[in-house]
C-alpha cells in the first residue's frame, strides 16, 4: 500500500521578497520533494501518467500555492481569489499533489488517479473537483481560456490575478499566439503565464521537432514583458513573480527553464518514462533518491 503525507502541518510560507531564509529555503525543498514522492506514488498506482512533465513543474507550482497566489482552499469559489490553468493539463499528477497538500482534498484521494469515477482524471476536469478554475488537456486552449478570465477581471473590477502553466512544446500550437495577441492588445496586466521550457515533448527534443527560436524575442514581440529564470530555484522564481505583478499595461511571461522529469536521477531527460509508470525497482529507487 501507497502512504501519503500531508504537509499542512507546515508552518505557513509567508509573503515576502526573494531573500528566502535558510529555513524557508528548506521547507519548499522539503515540500517539492514530498510532491515529487506523491507524483512517483499516485501514478505507480494508477498504471499510467505524464511522469517527466509533472516533475518538472513542481517548484513552479509550489511557488504559486505556498507563495504568490492568494487561494483559499475552504472556499474555493471565492471571488477574491486568483484562478489558475493549468494549459499543459497532462502535467496533473503535479497540480493534484499540491492541490492535496494545500487542503483542497484529501491526500489519501491522491491514490484514486486516473481510476473510473475518481475526481482526478488524467486531465483536470472542473466540475468534478472543486479548486480547478478550468479543465485543460487539449493543447493551447488553456491560455486562450485564461485571457477570457483575465478580461472578465477587468470589466468586473476585480483584483484577481490569472496564472497559466503552458508547455515549450505547447507553444508550437498556433492558438497560443492568437492568445499572446489578444491579451497584449487588451493590456491584460491581470494575467501571467509561465512556460515550462525543458526543451522536450514526446516525440523528442522541441527543437528538433518544431523549433521555437527565442521565445523570449517571440513574447516581447507579442506585446508581453519576459522574464527568463531557472524553474527549479525558488529565489529566481519568486522574484519573477514578484515583478509581475508590478508590470502595468502588459501582460506577462515567466520563462522558466527546467529539467523534464527533474528531481529522479534515471527519469530526468530519459524520454523512455515520459507517460509511462515506473515498475517496482524503478519505484523503490525513485523514492529512496526522494528520501
């Protein structure tokens, strides 16, 4: 039997600039690597699962849900909150963890993945688990969905903020671009998305696949402000993301730069594991690296 931890216990991460104290430092650590052994877990569990586009997430979604995004597990419709898509939906196993962790459900549930009637199906669906703001899983649509949130924040008054997580390799999807043009003409300041850039997608390497050129240029060209960090340092991430939100008339892009399957020695770039779950060798001596 799968055990999962919870995190709640931890004491809560407050709001700050980037000069982490040591303490802190270590207790994202201490938390990206317990929503690693839960991604590991849920999809050994579940027979199947993107294992190498979770992993390379975490930090990133750790960083909005212990830090930057005001959300509120116990209401998770309020109105005041920020909303969060997460674009490229195959990395759920990631957004699940850390949804269970912060309290949207319990851990325990985070052994149902994939399983007929759970809540937590291989893409987030929306009206069968409450803190998810969209469902996503069709590639490029999520950040279309996010500026129409973004819009309806303004119109309303409202002084939410709306994040997307896209993939690199999602950003050879053409609506991605009808997106970036339509949140830079209507000044969505309201609406940050981040880009999980670890150069890979499932047929191989984005370059070789559909090359991207410098995203950076693209976005700027796009209207956006671009910041370009390493998506695994929480210090680079958290000052983008403090920056951010003090960009006004534009919308803005973090382009983080991460490790596919990041955080597991064997996994990490090795494409062999990019939906498929580990055995039970691979299993044991994932977790004892995530000790």
């Amino acid at each position: 039997m799968f055990i999962f931890c919870n995190l709640l216990n931890i004491d809560k991460i407050e709001k700050r600039g980037t000069d982490l104290s040591s303490r802190k430092k270590i207790e994202l650590k201490e938390i990206a690597k317990k929503i690693r052994r839960d991604i590991i877990l849920s999809t050994a569990e579940a027979g199947s699962g993107h294992i190498m586009s979770s992993l390379s997430t975490v930090e990133i979604l750790v960083s909005l849900y212990y830090d930057v995004m005001n959300h509120y597990p116990e209401d998770p419709k309020s109105p005041d909150r920020d909303r969060f898509v997460l674009s490229k939906g195959h990395a759920a196993p990631a957004l699940y963890s850390v949804m269970a962790e912060t309290g949207y459900f319990p851990v325990e549930e985070l052994k149902s993945l994939r399983k007929l009637e759970s809540r937590l199906q291989g893409h987030p669906v929306s009206h069968r688990l409450p803190g998810l703001d969209s469902s996503s899983g069709s590639l490029a649509q999520g950040i279309s969905i996010s500026v129409g949130m973004a819009i309806a924040g303004k119109l309303d008054n409202k002084s939410y903020r709306v994040y997307a997580l896209l993939g690199d390799g999602e950003c050879q999807e053409g609506e991605v671009w009808e997106a970036a043009m339509s949140a830079a003409h209507f000044n969505l300041d309201n609406l940050i998305a981040i880009i999980d850039m670890n150069g890979l997608q499932s047929d191989g390497k984005t370059d070789d696949i559909m090359s991207l050129g410098s995203l950076k240029n693209k976005w700027e060209s796009f209207g956006w402000k671009v910041f370009e960090v390493n998506g695994h340092d929480f210090n680079s991430l958290l000052d983008a993301f403090k920056n951010a939100k003090s960009i006004k008339g534009q919308p803005t892009v973090i382009i983080a730069k991460t490790i596919k399957g990041a955080g597991v020695s064997f996994i990490e770039g090795n494409l062999k594991y990019h939906s498929a779950p580990l055995n039970k060798d691979e299993l044991a001596l994932a977790l004892e690296e995530l000790r």
